[in-house]
C-alpha cells in the first residue's frame, strides 16, 4: 500500500504543479482580458462576459478540432522532445526556429530535386530524413562552437535563427524557386508525390505518429543507453561526468545535433504535412513555444508529449477565439509566460518548505543550465 | 598614389582583397551618423548587459524589456496626444510634453519588467536565462496581444524626438570634425547613450558603487562579510539597468521612428548581449562592439544598395542578398566564437546568491 501511495504522490507532484500553474495562468489571463476588453469591439471596459466568451470559444476550438490540435501539436512536441534532451544535458537550445525552417528547407530541397519522379514511399522517408538531417546540422554548428570555442549557445543559437531565416528566404526566392511562377515561391510538394498522408478527418497527417513514436524513442534513448546517461550525468555535473571519463564535448556536439535533428523532422513534417510549400518570409514560432513545452513537460518525454498537446490545443484554439470572440490569438504567447512564471515560482515554494536537499531550483525543473557554460552569455 | 591603387587592384586575387578594402574605406560607415544612430540600442542593451552581470546576474530578457519600453513608450505617447494635443516641439530636440511623457513611462515600464527578473532571478533563485526566456516570451505575447487589439484604431503616436543639428563650424572642425558630427548629430536618447556609457565606465571603475558591483559580481561571500548587502545592490543593479534597456527600446518607437511593430527589436537585445561580451563586460568596451556592429549593418546596407563595380563587383553578383543582411548576425557568431576563450565573465554571473542561514 505505501509504495502505491508513494507512486501516487510521485506522480502528482509533476502532474499536479503544471495544472495549478495553468489555472493560475488562466485567471490571470482572464483578468488581462477583463482590463482591455473596451478595446475588443463590441464590447464595454471591464467585462466580465469576454474572458467567459474567450475561454469557451477556445476550449471549444480546441475540441471540436482535435485533429487540428493534433496538427500544431506535432511540431511541439518533436522540437520541445530536442529542447528537453538539450536541458538534461545542461544546454539551453533558442534554436529551435532556425533548425525547424533549416528542416523545412531540406525537405522542399529533396521533393524539388526529386520532382516528382519517386513514389511517395520513397520521396516522403527521404524527404523527412534529409529534412532531419538539415536540422542536425543546424543544431550541430552551435554545439560544435561551445564545444571548441566555448561560445554559449543561447547567443549562437539567436544569431543563427536569422541567420537561418535568410538562408530560407534565398532558398525559397533561389535553388527552390518555381519557374514561371508569377512570385518565388517554391513549388506544391503535394504535386510531387511529397505530402504527407491524411490520416484522419480534414487535417491530421502522418507527422503525428513521428512526433508520438519520438516519446518512447527519447526515453529510451535518455534512460536505458550509455549515450543517455552520459547525458544525465554531464548535465548534472560536468566536472564529475568528465572526471568519470566521458567526452563532454563529444556529448555537447551529439546533443546539439539530435535537437537539431528533432526540430529538423517538426520542419519537415509540417511542410509536407501542413504547408506544401514554401511562400516568401515563411517562418514558424515553433521554436519558443518549443520551450515553454519542455519546461512544462519537466524535459521529461511523456511530460513534453502532453504539455505538447495542451500548447497545441491552445494554438488551434486561439483561432476559433479570436473569430468567435474577438479576443486576439496573441494571448496564448502571454499565457505561456504567465504559466511559466507560476511553474518557477510554485516549485520554488515546494522547495522552501522542504529547504534540505538540492540547493537551487534548477533540478526540479529537470534544467541543468549553467553547469556546463564554460563561455560566458 | 591613385596610379598605385589601381596597379594593386589588378593584382589577380590580393586585387580583390584591396578592391574590397577601398570600398570599405569609400563607402566607410564607420562612425557617421547613422552608424552611431544604428548602434544606440544594441549600446543600451549590452550597458543593461554589463551593469547586471557585473554584479552576477544574468539578463537575456533584454530583448523583452526593449520590446515592452519600446511598446509603452509609444502608446501611452498616443494616449497623451489624445489629451493634451500635440504642443508645439520645442527648439531642443523638438520635444513635446507628450514625447516626456511617454519616455518617462517606457522607462518606468523597463524598470518594473527589470523587477521582474530581478525577483525571479535573485529572489526566487530561479534559473537567470529561464527567467529571461519568460520574460522574451512574455513581451512578445503581451505587446502583440495590445498591438492586435489597438492596431485597428491606427492611434498616431507622439511622434520623434529631432536629432541635434550639428552647426557647420563644429563639423567642420579639422581632423576630428567627422567624429563630432557623428557623435552629437543624435537625438537626445543617443547623446544620452553617449554620455552613459561614460559616466558607467568612471563609475564602474572609480566609484564605491563600481567596487560593489565588481566585488559582488566576483565573490558575493566575500563582499557580505565585509557588509555589503549582496541581495540589495543586485536588485538595485537589476532594476536600473532595465532603465538602459528601456531607452534603447524607447529608441525605436520615439527616435528612430514613430510606430511600433510587432517584435520590432529583431534581435537587438541578443545582439547587445553578445557585444557586452565581445566589449568584455566594460561600457567602453560593449560601445565598441555596439559600433562594430552597427558598422556591419551599415556595410550590408551600401553593399545592397551600391554594389561596388570592377572584377569585384561582378564576383560579388554571385552572391545572394540574404548573406549581406545575415552578414551581421554572422559577423557575431564569428568573433563571439574567436574571442570567447579570452574574454572571462565576472565570476559568480549567473550563479544565485544565499545568505547563509542560521548560526
């Protein structure tokens, strides 16, 4: 009996501190809504029905197109599956945006070289494979900077997203472009045996069952193989992981890439899956979105599976929101924030009142930054 | 010497090199007007950068706090035109009631999102760069979320702050007058930039605040033995630093132009952070690599605009466009990654402080 009770309230814990967080976020949220309702038309200051109408229309977005929920959740949970990766190994990835277009980018390549000529079962794995591949490189250039130079990556990683983004704009307006189109714009991979199958309802492509084959994947990865503990162990402790003979560098290198890599296969899925191609000033806000989803989900696998869903369904909410009640879809970036802030600071009050164990508040959020920065930021 | 120039442009390869460097020197944005003008916010947050690491505390959400000044700066501007009309620009930087208004309130603005962090980050202890990453999310949610709303009413901002006219007698000062017309043609938030960054170098360096800050920054333990408080001026440092932060954001919105954007910062905030460390945590230091920067900008910009001509401008044909606007970013990466071994951040930064309790 006592271990089934310790199980239960081993789980509540990361349960639990997301849900209360999210609540908070939501009152929070509401009252934001309630100060500047004057602003949404046809509606009076201070009313108290807008954030009641707001919430509805989302949840009810959210429900009533589960395949979309699923659609924007899919992204989420590969590139913050590579972002939660990087945390346990101490490296915090901002690069999700520009791995994700670099994969986007990779995949269009293939589909365009192809033109067509393959079978969707052979353009399609190759497409999302190289797509992989392209992130892997682009996670890989920052790791490989920290590793020799010591650049910290939440500075390499911000410059190279808009490095990135304008490779993505030369590609799609120079190697990508489609002739005789009447603007640069790349063609429609759905026309080149490259779009993804629709596996259920209007929407929901195939990219979902590799976001959802990436949970157990990562988790055996990361707990039941030497490379994952070499990662736990360097992100807990450098100094002892180098000591005991592992290559942290060689560990920040291969982290670096297999982030990349995730965040590449949200690129690619999402363009052959969602978008078809590619138009100019494409660009995607998956990255830091990503990162609110792998501190919700605590970097843990399954836990960035369903912060994933929840920030997915909040996304394709907010559409129906902002047609519905005029509310703008913007509010969900403030929300995860709000959710954040509640997350830090709900741990924090757990950890004063035990005050015994781990001196900061940094392990509880499976977050090991810092650790191994050798550079500055 | 224009004989010697040309006989070393038609060199086979070094031609290309010297045809390169004379265009440089031509086309030498380096220190004009808009260079400086380019360089005042990327200064302001790399100043925001050194004033909170000096004293061991990290800030990435200098690019939220720009975001949120530069935001606040411009409707509350908007909202006092709205009631107390425009007024009439004074003589001195053409400013208006409404223009105060609204920088004192993008200040005040960066200072309490400064709070923010500061709270999180020294007395929660919560990790320093997720508190920034909240924080850069958060303005971008927020700021996007009353822009959507209020967009659609097109409130007409204050307007912006005029750059100082530099008389033609200071300008054409010998030998140094291109610098004076560099440095004092800016409005007041540049000429402001200008005269902190060196107020913070004497202060840093010279002052009773300057031992703290460094002393705290470097050893906390050691500077609350000897009674300072290390959670009071960490706060203090935090919380007026966002201030600097805060006029680079109000640049944007009140100087530069006059309408704001939707995550119109564009990285300036990160840029910032890497030129305070490329400037080695030293005011002097980040103004020269906020320039450096800006030069980058600026060589982009022309290179765009009037390409140069020659063998070299028919091999620079084959180059796209996007690499001259990544050129920038590109140029961080590169010195961040060669210089990053040689320049040592403070010791305790980003490292959260604790009293020791009992006993």
């Amino acid at each position: 009996m006592r271990s089934i009770a310790r199980a239960i309230s081993a789980l509540a814990q990361p349960i639990a501190e997301p849900l209360v967080a999210i609540l908070l976020a939501l009152v929070v949220g509401a009252v934001g809504i309630t100060l500047f309702s004057g602003l949404v038309p046809g509606h009076s200051n201070f009313d108290i029905g807008l954030p009641v109408a707001a919430y509805s229309a989302l949840v009810q977005g959210a429900i009533a197109g589960w395949t979309s929920t699923l659609v924007y959740a899919t992204p989420l949970i590969l590139v913050g599956m590579g972002i939660a990766l990087g945390f346990k190994a101490g490296l915090f990835n901002i690069g999700g945006r520009g791995q994700f277009l670099m994969g986007a980018v990779g995949a269009m390549a293939v589909a365009t070289a192809l033109g067509g000529s393959q079978p969707a079962f052979v353009t399609i794995p190759l497409a999302v494979l190289v797509g992989g591949m392209f992130g892997a490189a682009a996670g890989f250039i920052p790791g490989w900077l920290k590793a020799t130079s010591g650049a910290h990556e939440v500075v390499t990683t911000i410059m190279l997203n808009y490095v990135f983004v304008f490779v993505t704009y030369w590609a799609i307006s120079g190697p990508l472009v489609l002739p005789k189109a009447h603007q640069p714009i790349t063609a429609d991979v759905g026309k080149l045996n490259g779009a993804l199958p629709i596996i259920w309802g209007p929407d929901l492509n195939a990219g979902i069952l590799l976001a959802l084959l990436s949970v157990p994947i990562v988790w055996f990865l990361l707990y039941r193989t030497t490379l994952g503990f070499e990662i736990r162990a360097a992100g807990a402790n450098p100094d002892a992981a180098r000591y005991g003979g592992m290559r942290t560098n060689r560990l920040i290198v291969l982290t670096m890439s297999i982030a990349g890599f995730m965040s590449g296969l949200a690129g690619s899925t999402t363009l052959l899956g969602v978008v078809h191609q590619m138009a100019p000033g494409y660009d995607t806000t998956v990255g830091f979105d990503a990162i609110t989803v792998a501190l919700l989900g605590r970097s843990n696998p399954v836990g960035v599976l369903f912060a994933g869903l929840l920030l997915g369904a909040m996304r394709a909410g907010s559409q129906t929101m902002q047609i519905q009640a005029g509310v703008p879809a913007e509010l969900v970036d403030a929300l995860q924030a709000v959710i954040l802030v509640f997350l830090v600071i709900n741990i924090l009050r757990r950890w004063l009142r035990r005050r015994s164990a781990s001196p900061g508040t940094s392990l509880s959020l499976g977050v090991e930054t810092g650790h191994t920065s050798e550079g500055a930021i | 010497m224009s004989g010697l120039a040309a006989s070393l442009d038609a060199l086979p390869v070094l031609g290309l090199v010297f045809q390169f460097l004379g265009y440089v020197l031509a086309n030498s944005s380096f220190m004009s007007q808009t260079t400086v003008a380019v360089a005042v916010p990327i200064a302001f947050a790399a100043l925001c950068g050194v004033m909170c690491e000096r004293s061991g505390v990290v800030n990435i959400g200098l690019e939220g706090i720009m975001l949120t000044s530069a935001f606040v700066g411009w409707i509350v501007g908007a909202a006092a035109v709205g009631l107390l009309g425009e007024g009439a620009p004074s003589s001195i930087y053409g400013t208006t009631l409404p223009l105060m208004i609204g920088l004192v309130a993008a200040i005040l603005a960066g200072m309490a999102v400064s709070f923010l962090h500061a709270w999180l980050a020294i007395s929660l202890r919560v990790d320093q760069i997720i508190s920034g990453t909240i924080i850069n999310i958060g303005a971008v949610g927020i700021t996007g979320y009353l822009y959507t709303l209020i967009a659609p009413q097109s409130p007409v901002g204050a307007g912006e702050f005029a750059s100082f006219a530099v008389p033609k007698e200071v300008a054409g000062v010998p030998l140094i007058g291109w610098l004076l017309n560099a440095v004092l043609g800016q409005g007041p938030i540049g000429m402001a930039m200008i005269l902190i960054v060196i107020v913070l170098q004497i202060m840093l360096f010279r002052s009773r605040w300057g031992l703290r800050t460094r002393a705290v920054g470097e050893h906390p333990r050691a500077a609350e033995t000897v009674g300072i408080n290390v959670i009071r001026l960490r706060y203090w440092n935090v919380v007026m630093s966002g201030a600097l932060a805060a006029l680079g954001g109000a640049w944007l919105t009140m100087e530069h132009g006059s309408t704001f954007g939707p995550s119109m910062t564009a990285g300036r905030g990160f840029i910032g952070l890497a030129a305070m460390i490329v400037g080695r945590w030293t005011p002097l230091g980040a103004l020269g690599a906020a320039l450096l920067f800006a030069s980058a900008t600026g060589l982009s910009t022309s290179l765009q605009i009037s390409p140069p001509s020659g063998d070299l401008g028919n091999l620079m044909r084959y180059v796209p466009g996007e690499f001259w606007e990544a050129l920038p970013y590109i140029i961080t990466i590169v010195i961040l990654a060669g210089l990053i071994g040689r320049s040592i951040a403070p010791a305790a930064d980003g490292q959260p402080y604790e009293r020791e309790s009992g006993s």
